[in-house]
C-alpha cells in the first residue's frame, strides 16, 4: 500500500466520479456527485490514493463551527469521508485517518484539530476512526440524518 492524500479542485470530479459506498453506508456519508452538487462554501475535497489509483474521498470543511457549536473555529470538520466499497476491509479506512494528522496539518497549518461526528451505530466507523487517532470527546451530537452521533476530535501534527 502506497497510500497518500491530495486536494481535488471542483473540476476534477472525474478523478473521484468512481468512488462509491455500500448502499446502506450512503446514509452515513452520501455520494461524491453529492459532495460535488451541494457547492457549500468553506468546503475542500480531498481524495485517498493508493499510488495512481483514487481509493477513496472526503471532504475538510473549514467553517464547521459556524454549524456545529461543539467546534471552534480554529478546528476543521471531516465529512465525507468514504473509501470505494470494492476497497474495504483491505487497511485504506485506517490508513488514511491516521494519515489526516499530517496532512492536514500541512495543509491548514492555521488549524489545531479536526472534528467529526459519526453515527451510534456505524460501529466500524467508529472503530476505524479510533483506531486512526481520533479520540472520543463524550459529546453526543443528536441531529444527526441517520440518528444520535458521537463527538470525535484528533490534534493535528505541526510540521
């Protein structure tokens, strides 16, 4: 695995156009036609790849506390955050979240952390998100589309 993240431009919605989730998992992350049709201000698309190939894509919103009073605003929001369903169980998921610290970091230096929400019962999610380095803030967020979230936030890596 020669995993590494990168910025996607709005034009390049053909580079990540391939990605998609299991059915069931749409509910928890959307689309990436979604992601792309939605044009929300604040917000950056990132794909996951592992050497040439897109495995995966989220999207870093940079004014998440202006939506969610649990993030500051020298915080960033993780949302979206999907891997192709012909790519799990194979380490991706894992990989990438643990790899955010870095790269995130270098990419907002301005920011101290980032912030997500994820739903009460996307266990492998939240597994996956621990596992990576995010840690649990014992917040529950309730207005979640598929039901009650937990709060996780992850410090970022200065360079």
């Amino acid at each position: 695995m020669r995993l590494c993240l990168r910025p996607v431009a709005r034009s390049e919605f053909d580079l990540v156009s391939h990605i998609q989730v299991e059915p069931d998992q749409i509910r928890y992350s959307g689309t990436v036609a979604q992601a792309f049709e939605e044009n929300e201000d604040g917000v950056d698309f990132h794909a996951i790849l592992d050497g040439s190939q897109v495995v995966g894509f989220f999207k870093i919103d940079r004014l998440y506390h202006e939506t969610y009073s649990f993030a500051g605003p020298d915080e960033l929001g993780l949302r979206a955050f999907m891997i192709d369903r012909n790519e799990q169980r194979k380490g991706y998921a894992t990989a990438a979240v643990a790899a955010l610290k870095p790269y995130l970091a270098a990419q907002y230096p301005a920011r101290r952390a980032v912030v997500l929400t994820v739903n009460m019962q996307n266990f492998g999610a939240i597994r996956c998100y621990r596992k990576g380095g995010f840690e649990d803030t014992g917040g529950i967020h309730p207005h979640g589309i598929a039901g009650p979230q937990h709060i996780l936030r992850m410090g970022l890596i200065k360079p």
